[in-house]
C-alpha cells in the first residue's frame, strides 16, 4: 500500500461550534479489506495517512473509545499527492 499519497482529515462533535475530539481512526483498503493503518487524532481532532499508494481506494473509520457516540465511516477514498 505503499506511496506517496496521503489520506487527512478531523475528528468533531457537531454542535455550535463543532468540538474536536481525540479518537481512534482506522484505515482500510478498499480491495482488500484490510487494516492498513491506525492512529488516533490530535487534540486539534486532526489525524493523517501518509505513504500510501494512490492508485488504491480507502475507508477510514472513527470509533468511540467512550462509546458515547456511534462509528464514523468515510468510504472511497482517494489519497491526495503528498507536499
């Protein structure tokens, strides 16, 4: 899955503002089904996938550890050109 892509996004509470949240969030291959990578989002909510192949689609999931709210699930995802 290796490559110069890479896969970035937040993790928040919506509300009025939205809140960041410090989460677990996985990585799947689209193909495959299999866990490419795990990390968890800075205390800004922000996580990062970097080094993966671009040519690959990926799912990227968030739980809750505290399960106060449900999974969050980003599918068909495409890794944008690392800077």
């Amino acid at each position: 899955f290796g490559g110069n892509g890479q896969i970035s996004g937040t993790v928040k509470e919506k509300g009025q503002p939205d809140q960041p949240l410090v989460r677990q969030v996985l990585l799947y291959s689209e193909n495959t089904h299999t866990l490419v990578a795990s990390t968890w989002s800075q205390a800004d909510g922000s996580y990062r996938f970097e080094q993966l192949d671009r040519d690959q689609r990926y799912t990227v999931i968030s739980t809750d550890y505290q399960h106060l709210y449900r999974a969050v699930i980003a599918d068909n995802l495409t890794p944008e050109l690392m800077p």
